[in-house]
C-alpha cells in the first residue's frame, strides 16, 4: 500500500509542476521585469537650460497663435432688450433706439482694431401684418460695417445662461425616434422624454421629436441682412448666408427624413409637433408641412448641446463672397424668451483665420508660459550661482546634521 500510494503521490506531483510550469511567464527580460531602466538624474546643469528651451519654443508658439487671432474680424450685437423699447407702427416710419455700449462689441482684425465705428441701433415693431405668427414681432438691427469682410463670413446666434449641459435636459431625446424606429406612447412617456413624449386629449399621440432639447429650439428668424448704402446700387444689396455646412457632417447620420415609412409611424396622425413648436406647424403635421430633421441643420446644431451656459452655434455662412463696407439692417423675428430665465440673446458676424475664430487666449496661454518658465528658470540660476551645491553632498543627509 505504501508503494501504491507513493507511486500516486508522485503522479500528483508531477502534475502540480507541469500545472506551475504552464501558469508560469515566459523567461524574458519583460515578462520577468527585468528591462534595462535609466532614471536621469535633476542638476542644475540639466534642468535651467530645459526651462530656457521650453521658454524660448514656447513664446513664438504663442505669439504665432496671437497674430492668427489678430487677422480675425468679429462684431456681436445683442438685441435683448429690444422689444422692451416702444414699438413702431411700420417699417415707414421706425422709431430708431440707439443700443447701450454694452450690449455690442467690434473687435476687427489688426490694422482695423483702432477703427470706431458709429453705435448701432435698434426699433422694434409689435405687430408686422404677417399671416405668420412667428414673425408678427419685429425687430431691426441697423449697424456699420466699417471694413470689409473676406469670405468665408459665418453668422451666429448666441446665448447666455442657457443650461444645455443639464442633466436631465442633455438626456432628453429618443435616439430611436429620431432615426425613423415607431416609439409608442406609453414608452416614451416612461422614457427620458418624459414629460414631453406623448400628448393629444388622452396622451395617446407620440410627440415628434420628443423631448426638452427638440421643445426648446432657438426659433428667432434672422433674414437676410441688406447693405443700405450700396456703392453700386441705389436699391438695398443683399448680403445672403446658407443654411447648409453649418452642422457636422455626421450629424444628419442621427436623423431620418420622413418618420412615415416601413417600420415607422403609419400616419401623420400618429405624431404631433413639440409645445413650442404650435405656431409653426399649426394643425400639426401634414404631408406637406413635415420637418426634414435629416437636412435640417439650424436643428442638428441645437441638438448638439454645448458644454456651457453661454455658447454660440452657427446659424449660417457664406463661403464665396466678402461682406462689403457700409450700413446694414437685419430683420429679426422676436420668438425664444429668455427674460424669464434672465438670460440674453445676440447675433455675430465673425471671419476664421488659420486657427479659427476670434480667441487669442490659447496664445496668451502660451506666452505667460514661456515667461514663468524664464522666471522660473532665472530664479533657479541665480540661486545656484549664489548658493552652488555640490552634487551627492553627505553632509546634507539628515542624519549627518
């Protein structure tokens, strides 16, 4: 008995080697953490001339960046309070308010920037006649344009204290919805639409597109603007921006074109237009009268929430004219409140250079860089050259004090 079980003793232990042999790593120098490693050592020596050289690449990374920003031109005019002024009776006779200094900014490109252009101004017309209800309120913004602006020209709107980034607002859509899929009811109610997944006199008509971000849409109507003093017209010249490469080109991928297909909602019937968007599709969809989400960009912009309460989102561009000295009007259909939420509205007119649209910040980033890293590396060679330390001193132990 005692060979037999020694014989199986020994089968076992065999096995438990091969088994330890199998899990063991390979015998290399990575497996086995043994690769070569070399840790530089900080000196003096090494480290000042590496912040002088990280100093001196970064300045002209920064003033290279600065120059770029500098050839960008960019006007912002906020009409905000526009529809508080009083209103006028018609477009003959306008009653001309001028805007506050600090509700629009010129910040023209270098050679230009000194350039004081007159203030701008503003009337407000209550009640235009229009059989459209969105554009029944008025507003004209008359402003100077005192260089010209080379194409590409992109026009804006902007926003503030708008909150996109909110939780529960940024989930507020139905990805499937959109893309063409039927949704019913009831389960958008009891998705992340809710409260505006379905409505209809017993909640039984799906809402398309559903949910706070399609409900909350920036629905003010910029026209196009017209160059008043035009040197080679009597009439009004108009100066038009497209609608169309506004919006990413993988945007319209989220979108379908028409929701009434195979696999879809059946009928018009079926769905109704979001809250705010009654007075534009009064007596709900038709065949006629049906949003194309998959070629509207003013949509998928939005749809793209921003990261912050303040944003812009481009409204339109023109990519092949430039945009003539002289006055211009723009007419503004007045339609998304933002007093109550104590926010303010603003269109822009910006040119791009090489590294975009106006902001020098990145520039300046990078210069008060290269200046710390001068300080700092001044600083550093003045105490070594004051106060030398020898490299590996022990006496500098602590247990050697």
């Amino acid at each position: 008995m005692g060979l037999l079980n020694r014989k199986k003793n020994d089968g076992d232990s065999d096995k438990s080697k091969e088994k330890g042999a199998w899990r063991r790593p390979a015998n290399t120098a990575f497996k086995q953490q043994r690769l070569k490693a070399w840790q530089p050592i900080l000196t003096p020596k090494t480290v000042l001339p590496t912040l002088f050289i990280i100093a001196f690449i970064f300045a002209p990374i920064g003033g290279l960046l600065i120059w770029g920003s500098s050839q960008v031109s960019e006007m912002s005019f906020d009409y905000t309070d526009c529809e508080t002024i009083t209103p006028s009776t018609s477009n003959d006779s306008l009653n001309w308010t001028p805007i506050p200094s600090d509700k629009y900014t010129y910040r023209l490109k270098a050679g230009a920037d000194k350039i004081v252009p007159p203030p701008p101004r503003y009337a407000y017309i209550a009640s235009t006649g229009l059989s459209d209800p969105s554009n029944q309120r008025q507003c004209i913004v008359e402003f100077n344009l005192p260089i010209a602006l080379d194409a590409p020209v992109f026009f804006y709107y902007g926003l503030t204290n708008f909150y996109q980034n909110h939780r529960r607002y940024v989930k507020s859509q139905n990805s499937d919805q959109l893309k063409g899929s039927y949704v019913s009811p009831s389960s958008l109610n009891n998705s992340d639409c809710d409260p505006l997944g379905a409505g209809g006199p017993f909640g039984n008509i799906s809402i398309y597109p559903c949910g706070l971000i399609a409900n909350s849409i920036f629905n003010d109507t910029f026209y196009t603007p017209m160059l008043q003093n035009s040197n080679t017209s009597s009439e009004p010249q108009p100066f038009p921006f497209s609608d169309k490469g506004i919006a990413w080109s993988g945007e319209r991928k989220k979108y379908v074109a028409d929701p009434i297909l195979s696999g879809g909602y059946k009928s018009y019937d079926d769905i109704m237009p979001p809250p705010n968007w009654h007075d534009r599709f009064l007596g709900g969809y038709n065949a006629s009268n049906m949003p194309n989400l998959q070629e509207d960009e003013h949509f998928q912009n939005w749809m793209r929430t921003a990261g912050l309460p303040s944003f812009t989102k481009l409204y339109g561009r023109n990519d092949n004219d430039s945009m003539q000295p002289g006055t211009y009007q723009i007419v503004i259909g007045l339609n998304f409140p933002v007093r109550p939420y104590k926010g303010t509205k603003s269109f822009v007119i910006s040119t791009v250079s090489w590294i975009g649209g106006k902001n020098p910040f990145l520039g300046w980033a990078y210069v008060a860089s290269s200046a710390l890293f001068i300080l700092i590396a001044i600083l550093g060679t003045a105490r070594h050259l004051i106060k030398p330390r020898r490299l590996g001193d022990m006496s500098l132990l602590s247990w050697n004090r």
